[in-house]
C-alpha cells in the first residue's frame, strides 16, 4: 500500500468554533499523478489543504510517502515535499520575477546573507526554460499581467521539487491558451514522478488532466473514483447530491428596441474600432481570451476609463459617459469581474452592500427610511433566494455565490435597462452558478439588455443570444446562438 | 474565496447560536459590547482603588475634560472610517485658538463673529486637507502632516508667538459655563455626538464614508462622487475640531499658539480604542466616545492615586496599542 500512495489522509476532522468544517475526510493520492479534490464551496476543498499544508492543524492521519507526518507550518511542508499553488495570487509587486520565485531562499555568497544576483537570476532563468516560460526574470512583478503573474506562481511552486503539488484553482485567472501550457507542464512533472492534487470548478479541465477524483459535499467525504468512470452530469450529481439537469436555464426572451449602440468605439492601446448594439430582452455574450479588451470595453461603456474615440448610444440617442455615475444616471448596471477589488464592500453588511448604489431612492433630507430598506432587502433576498442569516451579516460571511447575488441586487436595485455582467459566475459553485443563470435569463425576459462577459466557453455558449468575438483589442465577428460553437468562436477569433 | 469554504458555514453556525453554549454567548457579547465593559470595568476598578473617583463633581471634571478630545475625535473618527488620518487637528486648534480670541476682546464684536471665524478657518483647513487628498491623490498622511506643520506656524506668526487674552464673558461661556450646573461642553460633546452618531449610522452621508473605506473602487463603480465625498468629511472633522478649539480657549480664557499639541494622536487613540479600524470601513462614534472617555478615566484616576505623569503616558501606551490586539485579532477570527 505505502508504496502505492505518496499520500493518505484519514479520518481528517476540523472544527471551527461551532461548526465541524471537515468530517472524517480521507483523501488518498496515487504516485505520479493528478487526483482532482472536487466540491462546491463550503464542501471543505480549502480547508483540507490548508490542513495538508500545515496552514490549520486537524485532527487525523496524514501519511506521506508512507510515513506518519506532522506539520508546523508551510515551511514544515515545504520541507517535506509538499508545494501548494494558492489560489489568491500574492506577489510583492515592486521585486523582480526572480526575487519573487526566490523570495526566503535567495542564493547568497558563502554565508554572508549577500544576495547573489547573478545567479538568482540564472537559476530562475534555467527554471523558466524548463517550464516553457519566457517571460524576464528581471521584470518587476507589478509589469506582469494576472495571467502571468499566475504563470510565476505556477513556477514557483515547482521550483521547490516537491514530490506533491496542491494547486487551488490554479486556471481561475489565466487564458485557455495557458492552461494548455500548464497542462503541459503538468503531463511532465506527472512523468517525473511528482503527483499533483487539482482543485478547479472547471469541469473541462478536470476531465481532461485529472486521473482520480474525490469529492467533498459539506465537510464530508463522498467518494473516490477514477475519472473515466465518471462524466459531467454523474460528477455534478455526487458534488451537489442531486441532479442538476440542464445546467443553463436560457428561456427565450422577447427580442424588442436596441437599446444599446456602439460605433466605432476604440480607448488607446486597449480595443479598436468596436461595433455593436443590444437589443432589450436580449443577452449578448462577448467572448476573448484574457487582454482581448473584453473588460477594458465595457469599463468604457460604464465610464470608468471613456474611450478616446467613437459614439455610445442610448434608445437612439447619443450620450457621453464620463464617469460610473453618468453610467447609472443612464440606466446601466455593471457586475465588475472582481467580487473583492471592486465589487463588494467586505466589511459592510449585506443590507449596506445592496442599497449603496441606490440610496437616492431610499432617503428623505438624507436620512435613510429604514423600514424601507428593509422591506426591499428583504424580498431581494427572497427573490434571489440568498443564503443569509440576516440582513445585518457581514457580506464577507457569506459564500461566494450568495456575495455574487448580493451584488446582483445592488445593481437591479437601479433598475438598470442595460446590465453588463461581468463574469458573473466566477467562483461560484454549481447550485449558485445555475440559480444566476437562470436569474439573468429571467432578467433578459422582463426586457432587460444584458452583456455577458465570460472566460468560460460553455456559459457563453449556453447564455447568450449573440456572440461577440474579440481578440487582441480587435473585434473578430460576430455569431449567433445557433452558429457558435467552442470551435467556430476560436477559428473567429484567431482568423 | 480561500476562507471562504470555512466561511461559507458561517449563516448555519449563526442560525444554531442559540443552541450553542454560553461560551459563544459571552464571547459574541463581548465582541459586540467589549469597549463598553471594559469601559464599566475601569470605573468600577478607580471606585474602589480611590474614594475621589466616583463622586459627581470629579465624574463632571472628567467628562468635561474628555469632551474637547472627544469632539475632535469623532471628526476623526469619520476620517478613519474613510481610510484616511487627520494629523492636523493639534495645531489647527492652535491656528483657531488665536484667530478666534483676537475678535473675541470685550466690546468689539458680539459673540456670533469670533465663532463663525473659529469654524470658518476649521472647516477651511479641512477643506484643504480634503482636496489635497482627494484631487492631488496625496496620501492624507502627508497631506495632514503638511497642514499640521503650516497651521502651528500660522498660529505662531498670527499672534507673534505670545498668548491673546482679555476675552468677552460671552466667549468665554463657552468654555467655562454651565446651564442647570452641567458644563457647557459636556452638553455640545454630546449633541455633538448625538448629531455625529445619526449623521454615520443613518444617512446617505455616512453610508458613502463606509462604503468609501471599505472599497474606494467599489464605492467609484456604485457611482458615488469619491473625491467630493473625502472633502466633505474632511471638511466635517475641521468643523469639529473648530468647536473643540474654540471651547478650549474660551476654558482656559486666552489664544495660546501652543495650544492642542499632541491633540491629534490623542484623537486618533480615542477612535481606534473604541473600535475604528485603521484599515478603514469600520467604526462608530459611541465607540469613539467611550474611547475617550476610558483616556479621560485613565488619566484622572491615575491622577487621583498620585501615580507620576509619566507612567500614565506609558499606561496609556499600552492601552492603545492592547485595544488595536483585541481588535485585529476579532477581525481575525470572523
């Protein structure tokens, strides 16, 4: 057995102050390869391997290459053998690639604590060339964009030569055309012996390079199966304990007015020469790999940066929006792509996050009515059937789904005519992720013009009346619901 | 979303607390209401270590002396929640202090002109304070520390370095007066605190001051006017330190240029011991006025038991920097 498994965690329990995180979790990985840890939010996915990293202590057996292990801490772990990918990037911005990967164990001269550049840079450079990586190790991190800067993370993990490798969501920022590079380098450190435990809500992903996979639902373990045995809907089943059959409720929605029109629109250095319009009841998805100028685009549109040349119009008239709230005064609602930096207000509470943008609405002389917030709250909360055990909860108690649906109501609370969404499922589970679909397409029938910014291929094909390619800043084409397809908006978007 | 697997448990745990032991009873009220006990707790401790603490007379001398600190912290108590500091308020009490007593000599104006000019010059300062912060993208550290130094040596030069006496009785009323035997200062410290505690905790005003602290972008994205908002509540704290200073002069009955030194980190102890968060978006003003009044408590009580002023300074070291402990291992935990 030992010799089969370079891990075995057993009866794995954690509790928090009231609540038992993990239940009799085991998780077993083979040698030398890629066990997928799958789950919705709140199954326990982090929490196990922040254990196994020795962030939490728990109690259990963790055995790593059939020895008994007991962990202080990530520099313990590290020292064992074990490297973690962290989801949340966290590089010191103002050091350089090099000094970043080596951040803790720089080469020094003999032992004088002198930093030895040279070689710090030679040894990142014969890491990178490994890898398949070119970007310079020279550069400061805060020059790199997120899917590089997550292209560092992944080398520097490996560069530990650890014998296991926990990636959390390893792909939520980066491009399809990186993940194919990191699979890559997946398949050759498989090949070296190094297993790899993969955590990811991409279904795709898992299918293609995980070999095994577990699956957590509530701080309980559900099984372990080998991939091949397991397709899409039988996964989705165990991870959410029911069956979600149609995972995209698009209902047909009443095409009517444009309501949106776009001429021409180009911001400097960031896209060139867009056109399009969005008619009300309708969704329109725009589809581009990371720095195609999807979210600079509509960042123009929502005022936060104009753009230097072209016309917006508004129900047929032309507008000039400098500002998000010339945005709003204009009807439009903007679901930002980052919850954290510039969606949600953390230390606010769920009643304060949903009206902040809508408090004109609720204030006599500048005094808030606040009976009526409440009442409005309330039937938010309802409607979007958020998980919250009041309105006075911290939005940062909540899971990322419910925080997503909390921002939701903040901008249907303007009663937008256009709503812009961008990645509106970003780490949200399953359950969540199919309840917002079918709120958008519900939105879209009520007559709202939606635009639906998304990474993920299926959800653009699967939500959207129309698709707008673009690639590089330039926009490629356009495609219907009935001709797109996966292949069909690649081949656009690389012709 | 790495903490939030754990805390997405969080709604269950809070619908089963009524279940759960005393344990999580105790700690969760005491998380809630702790500033306060401690607060309860000091009291009790002077009662019993010196029977000149709790007798009516000293209770007035400390709230009195506590209110002039506690005024001009609640206007930085508002700051804070924005993300930002006032370092300023010290010497721009000084600035008001002399400005204010030079029109306020018996005979010459009535007592309407040296207030308006006293708030008109605290409200100025923060104005720019706010507009260097907010259109000069400045970090309000420097951009108070700037002011802090200028208005000291505005003072110094306004009244050539010496002290401006012989004030009206009406100005000075409003230091030293009383209606129905209690201070007048007690009484505008706490309309002052009534008005500021409505003014963040139930109008748009205080909503967007959250709001900005917690997420400046995010506050941008809902459409709130950033820049215009910091300026006002900078504006706001130079008000509140304006009536603070102008209190402070008409107590102890001249225009001092040095007058306030060290006001400023005094206020800033007050807000952080009740339990505004220098990382911004967290805050209240009862929070703020109990933590000046457990300063004030401090300082009176260990007045009272003849401990040398210079261990107070060391006590009241460790108080603050304890309070900000508890606070961030709170924020910790959630």
């Amino acid at each position: 057995m030992g010799a089969e498994y370079i891990l075995e965690m057993e009866n794995i329990t954690k509790e928090f102050p009231g609540v038992k995180a993990l239940d009799n979790i085991q998780l077993k990985v083979k040698k030398g390869t890629v066990h997928a840890l799958m789950g919705e939010n709140g199954a326990g996915k982090s929490t196990l391997m922040k254990i196994l990293f020795g962030i939490y202590s728990g109690s259990g057996t963790i055995k790593f290459n059939g020895k008994e292990l007991k962990l202080s801490g990530p520099k313990d772990a590290l020292n064992n053998g074990i490297s973690m990918i962290h989801q949340e990037l966290s590089p010191v911005p103002y050091m350089t690639v090099a000094e970043n990967i080596f951040l803790g164990r720089e080469p020094v001269y003999g032992k004088s604590g002198w930093v030895n550049k040279k070689k710090l840079i030679e040894n990142t450079k014969k890491l990178f060339e490994t890898l398949n990586i070119s970007i310079d190790p020279t550069t400061k991190m805060k020059d790199l964009s997120i899917a590089n800067m997550q292209m560092v993370e992944i080398a520097a993990a490996v560069s530990h030569h650890a014998n296991l490798i926990i990636m959390d969501e390893p792909t939520s920022a980066i491009t399809e055309k990186e993940v194919e590079h990191l699979f890559k380098i997946i398949r050759s450190l498989k090949k070296k012996g190094v297993s790899i435990i993969y955590i990811s809500h991409k279904m795709d992903e898992v299918f293609k390079i995980c070999d095994e996979i577990t699956v957590l639902r509530d701080g309980q373990y559900i099984g372990t199966k080998p991939a091949h045995e397991l397709n899409q809907d039988s996964l989705i089943q165990m991870m959410v304990g029911r069956e979600i059959k149609q995972v995209f409720h698009k209902e047909k929605a009443e095409v009517k007015e444009v309501v949106l029109s776009v001429k021409n629109l180009s911001r400097k250095g960031k896209f060139n020469n867009v056109s399009f319009e969005v008619r009300k009841g309708e969704i329109l998805g725009i589809a581009g790999l990371m720095g195609s100028g999807r979210t600079e685009l509509i960042e123009s549109i929502f005022g936060i940066a104009p753009p230097t040349s072209g016309e917006i119009y508004l129900h047929g008239k032309r507008v000039s929006i400098q500002s998000p709230s010339g945005a709003i005064r204009n009807k439009i609602g903007l679901l930002t792509e980052d919850r954290k930096l510039t969606g949600a207000f953390l230390p606010l509470s769920v009643k304060e996050n949903m009206i902040i943008s809508s408090l004109e609405n609720f204030v006599n002389f500048g005094y808030i009515k606040s009976r009526l917030v409440k009442k409005t709250c309330d039937a938010q909360v309802k409607r979007l059937n958020i998980k919250t055990p009041n309105l006075n909860q911290l939005i940062m108690n909540l899971s990322g789904g419910n925080q997503q649906k909390v921002l939701l109501a903040r901008w249907l609370l303007n009663d937008p005519d256009l709503l812009i969404l961008d990645e509106p499922t970003r780490g949200v589970d399953v359950g969540a992720k199919a309840e917002i679909h079918k709120l958008i397409s519900k939105l879209a029938q009520e007559g709202k013009a939606i635009i639906m910014v998304s990474s993920e291929m299926p959800e653009i094909l699967g939500m959207s009346d129309r698709v707008l390619v673009m690639h590089e800043g330039n926009q490629k084409g356009e495609l219907s619901r009935e001709e797109a397809t996966q292949e069909k908006i690649l081949e656009v978007a690389y012709q | 979303m790495e903490s939030q697997e754990t805390i997405a448990k969080k709604p269950t745990i809070l619908s089963d607390r009524y279940q759960t032991g005393w344990k999580e009873k105790v700690s969760e009220i005491f998380s809630r209401y702790g500033i306060f006990i401690i607060f309860l707790g000091m009291v009790t401790l002077m009662s019993f270590l010196t029977p000149y603490f709790f007798n009516v007379l000293n209770l007035i001398n400390v709230v009195r002396q506590v209110s002039f600190i506690g005024i001009v912290a609640m206007g930085v108590t508002f700051v804070i929640i924005t993300k930002g500091i006032d370092l300023s308020s010290g010497s721009v009490i000084a600035l008001i202090s002399v400005v204010a007593a030079d029109f306020a000599h018996p005979g010459e104006h009535s007592l309407f002109v040296p207030l308006a000019i006293g708030v008109g010059v605290g409200a100025l300062t923060g104005l720019i304070n706010g507009t260097i912060t907010a259109k000069g993208m400045i970090p309000p550290f420097i951009a108070t520390l700037g002011m802090m130094t200028a208005a000291r040596g505005l003072a110094l030069l306004y009244s050539d370095g010496r002290p401006i006496g012989n004030l009206s009785d009406s100005f000075l009323f409003i230091g030293a007066g009383e209606i129905l035997g209690i201070p007048f200062p007690i009484i505008v410290f706490l309309v002052v605190g009534i008005i500021s505690h409505l003014l963040l905790s139930n109008t748009k005003f205080g909503k967007y001051t959250y709001a900005i602290g917690g997420n400046e972008q995010a506050a941008r994205i809902c459409g709130i006017n950033v820049d215009r908002h910091l300026i006002l509540v900078y504006t706001y704290a130079g008000l509140l330190t304006a009536i603070a200073g102008l209190m402070l002069t008409a107590r102890i009955s001249v225009g001092q240029p040095s007058m306030g030194v060290m006001y400023e980190l005094d206020a800033i102890a007050a807000a952080v011991i009740g339990g505004t968060s220098l990382t911004g978006g967290i805050g209240t003003i009862p929070g703020t006025m109990i933590g000046a009044l457990i300063i004030g408590v401090l300082n009176n009580g260990l007045d009272l038991l003849n401990v040398s002023s210079y261990w107070q300074q060391i006590l009241k070291g460790a108080i603050i920097v304890t309070a900000v402990l508890i606070d961030s291992r709170k924020n910790k935990k959630s």
